[in-house]
C-alpha cells in the first residue's frame, strides 16, 4: 500500500517555520549547511556553520560555566531541567513537526521521540536528589571512607539524524544535573530539530536563573566533531552513530586520556521459539524491523526461527508486509516513512544484491516507492529475506528495513547464531516456555546490552540503562545508574580520632 498524495517542500517548508516560530527560533540563515527533508528529498533552509574558533570558543564558555555549575547544589540543577521538561511538554507537537520533517518518521513515532525527552527530565529531576555515593566500613578505628561524586566537566554530544532529539535529552539532561556543562554537534542532517532543542533549553536557562553557556549547540561537519574530540578540556566525548564513527573517536578520545561513552551500531536479533505466541510475535517483529523505517539501532535486522514454525512465521510476516502503508508520514495512517536520503536507499539496494549472491531469497518487499511523485526521496518497502547461513553481509549493519530470516534446531543452536555478529545493542526471544526465557537472559544467552522477552528489540524505555557490547561500543546512557559516566568518583578518608593509624597494619614511627 502506498498512502496519500505526498506534502510539496513548499508546504513542509511552511510547517517548519510555523513550528520554530511556535517555538521562537527565527529562521534562520546561511549557505553554508542545507537543511532538507528526506520526504520530498528537496532543500529547506541554509543555515550557517560553526567554524573551528566558533567550536574553541564555545569550549571555553562551557567550562567558564562549568565551574559556577559545578557548585550550584544538584536539585537546583534539577530545576532547570524541570523547566526544560515542561517547555518540551508545551512545545510537543512542533518539535514533532520537526522531526517527521528533517528525519521523516511517522508521527506517532515523532511524538514518541519527543515523549522520551520528557521522560528522561522527569528522570533527571529525580536523579538530581539521588546523586548517592557509599559509606565504606573503614578498617581503622575512628575512620570514616566515604566515596563522593564530583561533576565531569564540559560534556561533548554528538548525535545522528535517528533520534535527532531524544538521544541528546538523554545526554543532556542528566549531564546539566550531574553538574556538567554540555556542547552539542548534532547530526548535519536535522539541524532545525537541533536549533529548537537549543533554543528551548536556553529559555529555560533564562527562566531558571542558570548559566547561559551551560549548553551550546554547534552546527557543522565533521571537522566540528573532530574538534570536540581532540580537544582536552572536553571531559567525556558520548557518541551515538556508526561502529565506523566510533572506531575513530574512541581512540582519538583515549590518546588524551579523556573518557568517551560510545553508542554504536546494533545488528539486533529475536529468537522465535516453537512455543512463541505468534499474535503476540508478529506485530512486535513488524514494529520491530519495519517502524522507523528500519532506521533505529535497536532496529530488528535478524529473525532466528524455529525450524517446525518458520513456514507459518514468514506467511503471517509476508502478509503483514504487504498491508504495511508506506508514505507521507504526517499521514496517520501511514506506518513506514521515507528512508533518509537516496544514498541510504542505495546503500540497501547494494546489500540486497550482495545477500542475493550469497543465496539469500527474497521473500517480500524491497520494491521502491513514490519515485515519479518525488524523485529525490527514498521511499521502500521494507523487506523479508530468507538466508541459509549468517553471511558476512548478514553479520553487517544496514541501515535501512532488511530483515534476514534465518532457521534453528535448538536453543543452543540460536543462541549461538543470535551471537555471532560483531554488534551486541539489543535481543529478544518470543517464547512461552519460562526455561528457555531464562537461559537467553542468562550469562550464557544474549551477549547484548539490552536483552528482551516475549517484546521486540526496539523502543526500551528511559528508565533503563540504554547501550551495548563489542561493536557496538560498550556505554550506557538514559536510566538506572548511567549518570555515573557523566561524574567522577572521589574516595575520601577521614580520620576523626586523635591517632595515626596507618592501613594494612603498616608501623613508621620516626
Ligand atoms: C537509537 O536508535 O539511536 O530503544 C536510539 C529505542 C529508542 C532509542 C533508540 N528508545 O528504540
């Protein structure tokens, strides 16, 4: 199904106005970057880039600001992300806008982006009263150890065009209550979402009494990122794009010594049991590799099934394929939006051919969509492919709406499939037998950051810790105790006797 008619640039260049009017960003101007939208693939806006003094020069505003924030005491902090929260509250809709606009998803997933930001405040607020560090027993008489967490410093967000909003809110929101400053290179590819995120937090700044240049926003390539990377007054680098991307800035980050929180790629797979409840199974494998256009990191890429059940899985997912509407994504019925950029449409079309040497047979979609009405966008189908083995191409990220289909025996059969990628973001197995849910969820099942049952691999919720193993860069952002990475730990010892006793029953007496 192909839904309605698309949207003209003109319209969508109006409604992006609107929104940042709504939320008082001027529109803005420049030719040295373009913002565009992947639903008609045409031009925007230019805007204007930030050039390396400019990226020097914010550096050096947030750690001056760094060192007021450092000391304002943690609730006081939370304050200004409270307020943050209610402005996203406030200016929902137009940030969705925003979204479908320059990333193209559909707008219940837009709303749920931006849902996720405020998520995260109301997290935040809470965190900035539990900042907690331990009392250690000290083996010394009239001792006392105490372990306190101190504020980082300038924290350095560079953010990819998928979640163009929410994976900064997770960054920034705990970061400003952890005490740390925060600038921001967003993807180049939604720069308007960026400049309203911006703009929001700096009126609430302003209405919280904080220190403007608690955050700057940088538009720019990768010259920008790269300067953020080397630079040794940015305390923590966290980056969320490709396994690529993280190769470079991981040890780039670690020659100085700075700490660096990777979020990489994800080859995410589902294990389904003979066992599995298949009403439940197949609309969660659909959300799961077909939402968002195939374009999340949790995105489902890998469908480990039961051999007695794989013909029944891949007629009910067949069907479903069929009847997915694809197309404008401000259209409530639509469920699949466009792929980013063309690129993106050939890079998947690239694989699909290299899959289909190797043995791989496709089993629906994968057609092209909407190119008379709008030749420059990337509309697909997403797509079902049966693969006899995990092939080298299998065992890469695509970042578009493949799913492989693959068959098993037994659970240890799966399980070692379901591990043999390079990336460990997110798993899941659908299955009703209790044994089988635990041993995926144990030591020995799932190698993944994020392991799930009877629930697909994608849309975790803010409370938990978000991130992966191996490839896809080992660091935990959003909930449980992820705000660790974003401070530093001190140990302190305090004697409040009268004696000198030294530790480990050591005696220097002059
Ligand atoms: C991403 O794709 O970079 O779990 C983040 C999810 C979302 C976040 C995805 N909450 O799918």
């Amino acid at each position: 199904m192909t839904s309605s008619a698309l949207p003209s640039t003109d319209d969508l260049r109006a409604r992006a106005r609107a929104a940042l009017k709504n939320i008082g960003v001027d529109v803005p101007e420049g030719n040295d970057l373009h913002a565009r939208t992947p639903l008609t693939g045409e031009h925007l806006f230019g805007l204007t880039a930030a050039t390396g003094a400019d990226t020097d020069e914010a550096v050096t505003a947030a750690r001056t600001a760094f060192l007021t924030w450092r000391t304002t005491p943690a609730p006081r902090r939370g304050e200004l992300v409270r307020r943050l929260g209610e402005l996203l509250r406030a200016h929902k809709s137009d940030l969705a806008d925003l979204v479908t606009i320059e990333a193209g998803k559909i707008r219940s997933e837009a709303l749920g982006e931006i849902q996720e930001m405020i998520d995260i405040c109301d997290f935040a607020v809470g965190l900035s009263r539990q900042l907690y560090g331990r009392t250690i027993a000290s083996e010394r008489p009239g001792h006392r150890l105490a372990e306190t967490w101190h504020p980082l410093g300038v924290v350095g967000v560079i953010s990819a065009f998928n979640f163009p909003a929410a994976v900064w809110s997770w960054n920034t929101a705990i970061a400003l209550v952890c005490g740390d400053t925060v600038i921001w290179k967003p993807s180049e590819l939604t720069p308007l979402t960026s400049l309203a995120c911006d703009h929001l937090l700096a009126r609430a700044t302003d209405e919280a009494d904080a220190p403007r240049d608690v955050h700057r926003l940088l538009l720019g390539d990768r010259a920008v990122g790269e300067r953020l990377v080397d630079d040794p007054r940015v305390a923590l680098v966290s980056a969320t794009g490709s396994t690529r991307m993280g190769r470079e800035v991981g040890p780039r980050v670690a020659a100085r010594f700075g700490r660096s929180l990777l979020e990489l790629g994800g080859n995410n797979a589902a294990i389904v049991a003979p066992s599995a409840d298949l009403d439940l199974a197949v609309p969660a494998i659909v959300f799961a590799a077909a939402g968002t256009a195939g374009q999340r990191c949790t995105t489902l890429r890998r469908l480990i099934v039961h051999r007695d059940i794989a013909d029944t899985v891949v007629e009910r997912l067949t069907a479903a394929y069929a009847r997915l509407p694809i197309g404008d994504p401000f259209d409530d019925t639509t469920l699949v939006g466009p792929l980013i950029s063309t690129g993106a449409l050939d890079a998947m079309q690239h694989t699909l051919s290299r899959v289909q040497a190797q043995g791989g047979r496709v089993l629906a979609g994968g057609g092209r969509r909407l190119a008379e009405a709008a030749p420059a966008a990337a509309y697909t189908e997403p797509v079902l492919v049966r693969v006899g083995e995990q092939t080298d191409v299998v065992r890469e990220e695509t970042f578009a709406p493949i799913l492989y289909v693959l068959t098993y025996d037994t659970l240890e059969e799966a399980i070692a499939l379901h591990n043999d990628v390079p990336q460990g973001l997110s798993s899941s197995i659908f299955t009703r037998d209790q044994q089988e849910a635990e041993i995926f969820l144990s030591a020995a099942g799932s190698d993944c950051g994020i392991a799930n049952v009877n629930i697909g691999t994608s849309g975790a919720e803010i409370g938990g810790a978000f991130g992966g193993e191996k490839d896809t860069g080992g660091g935990r952002e959003s909930g449980s105790d992820a705000w660790k990475a974003y401070m530093r730990s001190a140990t302190n010892t305090i004697n409040y006797s009268s004696a000198l006793t030294l530790a480990q029953g050591v005696s220097f007496t002059a």
